[in-house]
C-alpha cells in the first residue's frame, strides 16, 4: 500500500514508508482502522492478522514514535495486560521491535534497499 494516500498526518506516513524500507512491503498489513485518529495505525502480521502494533506519533518528540505491541488472547484465565507499551523510540528501534513482534526474517529488512 502506498503510505501517502493513507488519510494520516505526515507523521504516520514517513513512519510506514521508513518501516517498509526496514521491515519489506509486504511483511506487514496496514489496517488504518477508521477512528483511531490521524496519527495513529494499527499494522496487523501479514501471517498472523490477531497479532497486531498500535503505532502513533501524538505526544511524540519529532521524529519518535510510540508503539503498543498487541498480542492475541488466550483461552485461560486474564493474568495481565495483553500488550507491551513504549514510546518515544527511534524508527530504527521501532523496526528492530516490530521485526521481533511478527516474526519478520532478517532479510527482508534490505527490501528497497539499493
């Protein structure tokens, strides 16, 4: 998907199009859920779709994003958050993160790179 005809703030685009330079087009699903506001996007695993990232720019310094790592529930007893919080992170940290996150082979991190 082409980052710049998302409706998101600038901020939301730069961060998905540095992301797929990092991670690979389609290493990850973009789900720009309607509602979650201009600067914030939910991606999905493009092979797991209940593993998911909240990722956002609002309350950011420039050029730092925040992430809430999602991760799908289980069928026993709620002993605690079902996500991982961290804000404030470079795109280069987020990337390694999300990378991590769904599994995203090291590889694929040189796709669009020439």
């Amino acid at each position: 998907m082409n980052p710049w005809a998302l409706n998101k703030h600038e901020s939301v685009k730069l961060m998905v199009l540095l992301l797929q330079q990092r991670l690979g087009d389609h290493a990850l699903d973009l789900s720009p859920h309607q509602g979650l506001g201009t600067q914030a996007i939910r991606l999905a695993s493009a092979t797991e779709p209940s593993l998911t990232a909240y990722l956002f720019s609002y309350g950011q310094a420039d050029g730092r994003y925040g992430v809430h790592l999602e991760y799908p529930q289980t069928d026993g007893p709620d002993i605690g958050s079902s996500q991982d919080v961290y804000e404030n992170l470079s795109v280069d940290v987020l990337a390694d993160m999300l990378r991590v996150h769904f599994g995203v082979p090291a590889q694929a991190t040189c796709a669009g790179a020439a």
